[in-house]
C-alpha cells in the first residue's frame, strides 16, 4: 500500500517553510472519518483527539481523488484554503509517517450531492419560506420602515446583495464567497436586487437586530421592487402577510370650493386607506393589501391630496381642467368639478396650422393662425409666449369671443421650422396685426420657395387673388365618389368630384393636365397649382376604365368592382366614397366579413365549429347575399371543407351543388359529409361515361362531387345543367388558364362560387387570375391587360399593391399561428383515397385467390403465415402496384395514395410547415425518394439501414429549408425529438395504433410550441378501412398486445378474418 497523500506531501516537504510550520504530531493525535462522493473523490475530515485540541484548529477537511492520488482541495477551519495552512501542512505530513492507502478499502460511506439545482436544498427551503418582517409601516410618528432578515439564518442577505452587485469582498470571506455564488440562484434576481438596495439605500443597518433602516421617502422606490419577488414580506406589528393587487385601484380626484376665493384639490378613496407612499408609482395601502397607481403629480402635490388636500388658486381651474386633467385621463383617472365650479370657456381639442398671404404694395404679408375645431381661430403669433395656455380673443362663423386655449407641444416645434425656412421678415405689423412682412424680389422669391415646400406639410396656405399667378401651392387631390345602386341587381353607377379647399376640378381637366406632361396646373380661376398626389387620379382612372359612360360624367360599373371602390376607400384617406342606404350597407358587410343580421347556423354545427370556422361561413354567406364570389384560402388543417358544407347546407328545396377536387379527395369529401352533415344528400361521379350520366340524373341528389378529370368527358351535361353552388376544391388546378378544362369549368352555370385554396398563387399571377376569373369574371380584366398591369417590372411595388386591393375583399385567409388558440394541440383526420382500375385489379385477384385457397372450407381458421402475407401484400398494393408487382413501374400515376401524398406535402411545405412522412415498408419510402427527387423537393431520410441517425435530425431540426424527413415507422417511432416539424402523414396505418402514436409523439412532445396537424391516408373500402375500423372497436386489446400489434391476427375468428378480406370498391 502506498503512502497517503505521497504525491501532495512530496511537493509541500520541500518547501524551506515546511519544517517550520508543521506541528509535530503523534500516531493517533488525530482522528478521522471519509466518504465517497458521486465523482469517485474521498472526502476526509481530520480533527485532533481531545487532548490535542488546545494545539489544533477544529478540523480540516480534504478531498482525495485515488485516480490521480492528488488532493483537489482542502479547507481549514481556521485558515480556510490557503495553501501555507500549518494545520494542512501538518496532515500532510501525519498522513505521509502513519497512514497508507488501505484506509480506502474498509467500508465507506457513499453520498451523493449534485450540483444541477441553482442551489442546494438549503439554500432553496431558505428561498421558498423565508419571510422579511416590515416595521414602522403604518407609524406617523416615524420616518424609516425597518427590514428584520433573521428568518434567512444561517444565509446572509447583506453579503448576497453585495455579491448580486459585484462588489469584491476582503480576503477572509473567499470561501464564503464562493459558496454564495454557487447558491444565489435559489433567490430570484428581484430578490437579491432588492438585498442590494436595501444595502445601499439605507438610513441605517443592525447588525445584532437583523434588520436595515429604509428612509420612508424611498419606501415608494423599494416597493416597485418588492411587489417582483415571492410573497415572503410580512408586518411585523400584526403578522398579517402584505399582498399586491394586480389591478390598479379606480381612484378619482375632485376639486371643491374651500372658502370665498380657493379650492381643494383631494382624492376620493371609496375603501379605508392606511397609508400611502408618492412616487411614480404611488402605493395604496388597505391594511395588508397593496395598490399601485400612477398618478402623474409631483409627489408633494401626491402627499397633499390624500392628506388635508391641496389648495388651488382661480387660475389653477384652467392648468388643471384642461392639462393636468388630459394626462390623468391617460391613467384612467377621474378629475371631477364641483357643480358650483363656473369654469371660463376652455378649448383643448387639437389645432390645425393656416397661413394667409395677401399683397399690400409690392409687399406680401403673410399672416397666421391656429384654427380650433368649430372655426375658431386666434393669431399664430400667441406660440411667441412659449406657454401651454393662452386666454385670447378668437374669431368663428358666428362672430367674435374669449377663451383659454390649451397650445399642444409639437406647435411650437412646427412653427419654430416655419420661422427657420422663411426669408428674414419686417416685424412692424407682428403685435397689432399678427402678420409678417416681406419685401424686395430676393426675399420674395425664397418666400415663394417656402409656400411651395410648405403647402403640403400640414400647412393650410391661403393665397389672395392677386397672388394666384405669382404663388404655386401644392395640392394634394381629394376624390369623392357618390355611388347609387341601379335596378339591375349587377350594376351600381356613380359620378366623380376632385376637391381641395376652394379649388374643384373635373376628370376630364385633369385627364387633359396630365396628358399634356405640364408640371403646372392652370386653373380657370387663374391659379397656379401643382398637383402632389397624381396617383390619386390614376387610380380613379383605372376603375373608370373597367366602367361605362352613361351621361353627364355619370358612369357605369359592374357590381363585383364594387368591393375594390371600398378597399381603396379604406386604404386611401383621399379617397372618399359615399354610397346610397343599399350600398352602405354592402360596404359596411364587406369591411366586417358578416352581414348585419345572419342566418343562424343549425345547433349541430354551432357546437362542431370553431368560431374561425363559423366566421368563413358567416363570410361566403355574406358574399352570396350580394351575388359576389370568392377565394376561402385557409391554411391546410383548418377546415375549409367543412366551411364549405356549411355554407351549401343552406341550398334551397330541389337545387343542386356541384363540388369539383382532385380524384384523390373524392372520398374525403364523402368522409366530411358522412361525419358532420348527413342531411345532405350526395354522389360520386365517378365510373364510366354511361355511370356518370346515369349518376349526374339521379333525383333527390343535393350535391355532386368529380374530379377535375372527368369535367371534359361530361362538359356538354354538365352544361345543361342550373347549380346553385360550384366549388373548386384546390382551386389552384384551373391556374393553366389555356387548358381545356379551365374552360370548360369556367362555362358551367351556377348563382353562385366558392374557391378552397390553401396555396391560390404557386408559381405566378396568372394563377390568382384564373382562379378570380372563374369567380367573378371580368373582374381583374382580360389576361393580357392583367400581365401588363401586374406582372413583375423594375418597379411594380405600385401594381402589387393595387392587385392586393382588388384581391383582398374576396379572398379570406387565416393561418394557424392566427387561431392557434381555437385549435386543440393535436389535430388528426384520414385523408381518403380510392384504388385506382390498375390498384382495384389486383386487389381483387389476391382476395380471390385468398377465398379460393387460404378459406376454401368456410368455417376452419387458415394458416397464420399465409394470412399474414396475404394482408401485407394487399397493404402493399394499397401503397403502391410496385409493390406488389415489380413490372409496374414507381410513377406517380400509378398510385393514388401516392398522389396524394405529393399533394398534401406540396401544400404544407409551401405555407412554411415541416412535414414527417412515416411507412412501414422500406421499398415504399425508396419510390418516395424518387419521386421528391423528381420533384425537386429536398428531404431528409431514415431508415434500419441509416447508420447515422444524428445527422439527418439535426439538419431538419436546424436548416430552415429542409421541410420534408422520410422515416421507417419502426426505425423512427421511438427515441427522436423533431420538434421542428409540425405536420405529421402516415402513409399506411398499422395494426397496433400504439406504434403510431409513439410515431406522432416525435414531433408533438414537450418542446412543441405549435399545433401538430395528423393525416393518416387510408384507401378507401380495403383492408386498410378494415384496420381503421378494428383499431377503434379493439383499441383496449390492440394496447394490452405485443409483437407490434401483429399478435391481434391470432386472436381473430374467421368472421372477423373473412371482414379483412373483403372490399367495398363503391
């Protein structure tokens, strides 16, 4: 055995002080006992036997870590851990003469600490229950609040305060130090903010009575502080815990006559209040419960209203009814009069700006004033006193007065950048007439300079006659629309006025000004103007463009323009349109998206819809009332099918509606109807030519439902025939606005559209055109005349925002992150698709093979394994032919689950989400490869074969453009966190529902900070229907089995075997 601490005493016993610092120590002089910590390092603690003690500190403490046969550290209880201690010094060397290594192999105890807390147990329960005893609160008598921190014995608050602040301590509290700062976090910041204040505030500090002295004038200060930290702050004459009211506490202030020529200014307090502490905030204090308010006073203006109240002089009624109470209104604080309070005349409603040139000689006088609302109007010259208030004679329509006007702030600033842009003025006529003067054609010329500047920066500038020709001003337009609806129910007609102060204009003279590329403007009255807003008139032309000439600058335009007229109106201040009863009341449905009294939505559907849900009902309705069409351009997951059914259920008696989707969304469509609308009677239109003619003349049928394939082949039907209702589902499949089809859709006839499209535009414009043009055709002009007013230019910032315009009222879009509140943490829905001819083939001839040989008897139960391949081939199939029979080829065509797999990743990825994919079949995520490959779309994958797991999960969970990660569901339905995705396929369900969960649990688990959106592709009638339906009857036997969830085939009877092998292909 080797010498204890060999190593340490050799470096130390060279020393030349060691000798002459150790004690000489005999065998035995010292006792000790150790442990072992979780690190593997021996904790030793050496004291001296009692005879020794008058010779030796109390004990030294030393951690040994045998790995390295070093010491780590030590302290002394004396000399704490310096490294010239003679009482370590002296255990190094006892420790080297009388003991050995083999104190290490008798028994020892084993403890366990761990550092991951931000303190330890101690220092926590200290935290968590300690209470600070207040004194002196509610004492007249006494100007301080005494602190009492006995209850955080044995921790010292004044030294964590000064630590919190960084304040370096003398070298005998080192190790003290370093044990606070390892345990600080326990107390929150605002606590330990708070020892720190108290520290450096404080009028006085005990150190026997545990207690700081805190001046009552910063009482208010410490409170802020206080009202942060855990509730541990208790009155020490009562013991009763002081509380903070999270509610601002409604106090109203009145001011009162108090004598012949004075007034008192007081708060009116409802509750009994003990006392109360001025600062911003003041502090209200109701026995233990604490109020904050702000109270925008002085706070010896504070002090005096909850005291006797303050005293107010005559002149003090105006400061305060007009300034003093504006900024209390801000804090929700009442400043109420007295009613026998008879005020002067206060105007305090902001001002606008007018300046007013005239010619005297061959001088220009400019004169200025303020004008209040109502007319009022006083001299600009008053600013010149540099005061809130002024009391002054004004000028109105009816005449002369006096008044208190209560000057804003920015006034002086503008009128200050006035003064620094005019020429130097004559003041001669400045007190008597308010007005300066301007003289010599130097002068003259930069004061027409500043007109022009100035006329449009909230200026309003009025020019004499006889200035007109030698003054430009700058005229920003004002456009007034007056719409009137005609007795065509389509068609509305309207006429045009341009305004700006006095000064009118027609279109037509407008029309003619710009045409003639002047930079001025000739009035007819003989002034001179520039126009600064001309987009103002463009826009104007272009809606006159899209109407027609009646008579008399009366024009003409179709209904669906209507809504545009309104978003302009909305969007653009000089735009004004006002419009009869009828008309108001269309724009006043189209800026709420509701009508003013709305059909109520039967009881059944009032508690399945979200409220966002029911809003988008509430809108398509609201547009149909005013035979307008539009685009419900939700995010995927939100519900746009059911919105859509909602809106048909309303279908008059005996009219038909017709839905048009992708092939792959037939049945999801039926699914939908099937959950949540059952009182509507439906169709497919699917099969043969002679099927779906039979199918489309079936009676009593409310609503078809076709694929876009088949429109051609049933085009001259279809046109034959009155639908109340056409929707395009992923209406984005008409954006080809060339193709047959889109043609053939946009002829069919209906009273009514509607759009679902989570993605409207994918690649360009044109696309959003097709879609409207099919909606409200004409609307956004023809193609041509579309692409050269939108598509992209050098600078077409103007364009977009004109189409966003003409868009916005007919399309309605909500995202998830907008109803993240409405929407439960886990979304999940089938997605339904139905075998293709190729896929249903096949289908058919392995169940016919299965009948014939795996149960030709009837009643005897057939081999496991046959069974068991038999259902992974037809599950195979359902995925993909290829699967099953290699010589089909892995296209996209040949698999309609496949199809909509690319459909459904397509449109959440391009709204920004992460997708995961799972399949059990690892052929089947290959096709999937090539596919995206194909595609274009970049992904991550993993499977059994994957020897790295980590890096495709780190590159999904950090690369914000990798949006698609393929996975085995065995190999990642456990042991991963990608939080980052939050849209979840499953590709082919699986037996056990179990797995799946543990499947959807990688992306919705504790990190997930969005909704998680669930799509599981079912093939609609097969086995995969079956397993569905057996998950949901067997759920409580599908958890208790194991072997994946394949076990459950053993514990089936052959009736329940013959159910998985059938199929209902209708």
């Amino acid at each position: 055995m080797a010498r204890l601490f060999s190593k340490d005493y050799s470096e130390k016993s060279t020393s030349w002080y060691f000798n002459h610092a150790v004690i000489a120590l005999e065998n035995g002089d010292l006792w000790y006992w150790k442990s072992l910590d979780e690190s593997g390092c021996y904790h030793i603690r050496f004291f001296p036997i009692p005879t020794k003690r008058d010779y030796f500190c109390e004990h030294v403490e030393i951690v040994f870590n045998p790995e390295t046969e070093l010491i780590t550290s030590h302290n002394c209880s004396e000399c704490h851990e310096d490294d010239t201690c003679r009482h370590y010094l002296s255990i190094l060397r006892y420790a080297y003469l009388y003991l050995s290594t083999a104190i290490f192999e008798a028994e020892v105890v084993e403890t366990c600490g761990g550092d991951a807390l931000s303190g330890d147990e101690v220092w926590q329960n200290t935290a968590r229950t300690a209470k600070v005893y207040l004194e002196g609160i509610y004492n007249p008598d006494s100007d301080k609040v005494r602190f009492y921190h006995h209850d955080f014995a044995p921790l010292d608050p004044v030294m964590m305060g000064k630590l919190f602040a960084g304040e370096q301590l003398d070298t005998t509290n080192l190790r003290k130090s370093t044990i606070y700062t390892a345990n600080m976090g326990a107390f929150r910041d605002e606590e330990l903010r708070l020892f720190h204040f108290l520290n450096t505030h404080r009028a006085a500090y005990s150190t026997k009575g545990q207690f700081w002295s805190l001046y009552k004038k910063d009482f208010a200060l410490v409170l802020s502080i206080m009202q942060n930290c855990r509730p541990r702050f208790v009155i020490k004459e009562s013991g009763e815990a002081l509380s903070f009211s999270s509610h601002p506490y409604p106090l109203s202030l009145r001011i009162e006559p108090a004598g012949a020529k004075h007034y008192s200014l007081k708060a009116i307090v409802i509750d009994e209040l003990s006392t109360w502490f001025a600062g911003h905030p003041t502090w209200l204090f109701f026995r233990n419960s604490i109020t904050k308010i702000h109270i925008p006073l002085r706070n010896d203006i504070i002090d005096a209203i909850f005291a006797k109240g303050l005293t107010l002089k005559p002149r003090d009624l105006v400061y305060y009814r007009s300034i003093v109470h504006r900024e209390l209104h801000e804090q929700d604080i009442y400043l109420d009069f007295d009613p026998s309070i008879i005020l002067p005349e206060i105007v305090d409603e902001p001002a606008s700006k007018r300046l007013h040139l005239k010619k005297l000689g061959d001088q220009v006088l400019v004169g200025g004033s303020l004008v209040f609302p109502g007319e009022k109007e006083i001299p600009l010259s008053v600013l010149r006193f540099r005061k809130p208030l002024v009391h002054c004679k004004y000028t109105d329509i009816e005449g002369e007065g006096e008044a208190w006007f209560h000057l804003a702030p920015e006034l002086f600033e503008q009128t200050r950048r006035l003064l620094a842009v005019l020429p130097e003025p004559e003041m001669n006529r400045l007190e008597q007439h308010a007005e300066l003067v301007f003289g010599g054609e130097a002068k003259l010329a930069k004061l027409r300079e500043a007109i022009f500047e100035l006329s449009d920066q909230d200026w309003d500038i009025r020019i004499d006659d006889e200035l007109n020709r030698e003054f430009v001003a700058k005229v920003p337009l004002q456009v007034e629309v007056l719409a009137r609806k005609e007795e065509d129910i389509d068609w509305f007609s309207y006429d045009i006025r341009y305004h700006y102060q006095d000064i009118s204009f027609t279109h037509e003279e407008l029309r003619r000004f710009f045409k003639s590329k002047e930079e001025f403007l000739h009035t007819t009255e003989g002034r001179i103007v520039f126009i600064s807003n001309p987009q103002v008139f463009f826009e104007v032309e272009a809606l006159i463009s899209q109407s027609e000439l009646k008579a008399d600058s009366v024009y003409r335009a179709r209904m669906i323009n209507l809504p545009y007229y309104l978003k302009l109106r909305e969007e653009n201040p000089a735009f004004r349109m006002k419009g009869d009863d009828w008309l108001e009341g269309l724009f006043e449905a189209l800026l709420s998206r509701k009508l003013s009294s709305n059909e109520a939505l039967p009881i059944y559907l009032q508690t399945v819809l979200r409220g966002y849900q029911k809003a988008g009902v509430t809108w398509i309705k609201m547009l149909a009332h005013y035979h307008l069409n539009g685009i419900l351009a939700d995010e995927m997951g939100l519900g746009k099918t059911i919105q859509a059914l909602s809106a048909i259920l309303s279908t008059a008696e005996g009219r038909i509606s017709l839905v048009i989707c992708p092939k792959t969304l037939l049945y999801n469509w039926a699914a939908e109807i099937d959950k949540f609308h059952t009182n509507i009677p439906f169709a497919i239109v699917e099969g043969d030519k002679a099927t779906r003619t039979e199918i489309l003349g079936s009676p009593n049928i409310k609503l078809f439902i076709m694929s876009y394939s088949m429109v051609l082949g049933d085009i001259a039907l279809l046109r034959t025939m009155e639908f109340e209702w056409i929707v395009l589902d992923e209406a984005q499949n008409i954006k080809n606005v060339s193709a047959q089809r889109t043609s053939a859709i946009k002829k069919l006839n209906s009273r009514h559209r509607l759009a679902l499209s989570g993605t409207p535009v994918e690649n360009n414009l044109t696309e959003l055109w097709s879609i409207i043009d099919f909606l409200n055709p004409g609307y956004l002009g023809t193609l041509n005349k579309f692409k050269q007013n939108y598509l992209p230019s050098d600078d077409n910032t103007q364009a977009r925002l004109s189409l966003r315009r003409m868009a916005a009222p007919f399309m309605l879009r909500r995202i998830k992150k907008e109803v993240l509140l409405e929407l439960p943490d886990k979304q999940e829905q089938i997605s339904w698709c139905k075998l293709n001819p190729v896929q249903e083939k096949l289908y058919l001839q392995i169940l016919d093979m299965v009948q014939k040989k795996l149960m030709p008897n009837g009643n005897e139960m057939p081999s496991y394994v046959h069974i068991l391949a038999a259902l992974t081939k037809l599950r195979q199939l359902c995925n993909h032919p290829h699967l099953a029979n290699p010589d089909i080829l892995p296209e996209i065509e040949a698999s309609t689950k496949l199809e909509q797999l690319v459909e459904l990743v397509t449109e959440a990825t391009s709204s920004g989400h992460k997708v995961l994919v799972f399949s059990q079949f690892v052929q089947m995520l290959a096709i999937m490869r090539k596919v995206f490959d194909s595609l274009g779309i970049t992904y991550a994958y993993l499977d059994g074969q994957t020897k790295d797991r980590v890096t495709p999960v780190k590159r999904f969970e950090t690369e914000p453009e990798l949006k698609l990660f393929l996975i085995s569901l065995k190999t990642g339905g456990t042991g991963l966190n990608l939080t980052a995705a939050d849209t979840v396929i499953l590709y082919d369900p699986w037996w056990n529902p179990m797995v799946e969960n543990q499947a959807i649990d990688r992306t919705h688990r504790i990190g997930q900070t969005r909704k998680v959106q669930v799509f599981r592709l079912i093939a609609k009638g097969t086995v995969e229907e079956k397993i569905i339906a057996l998950q949901d009857a067997k759920r409580e036997m599908f958890e208790s089995v194991i072997e994946g969830g394949q076990g459950v085939l053993k514990a089936m009877d052959i009736n329940d075997l013959k159910q998985l092998f059938s199929y209902d292909g209708s």
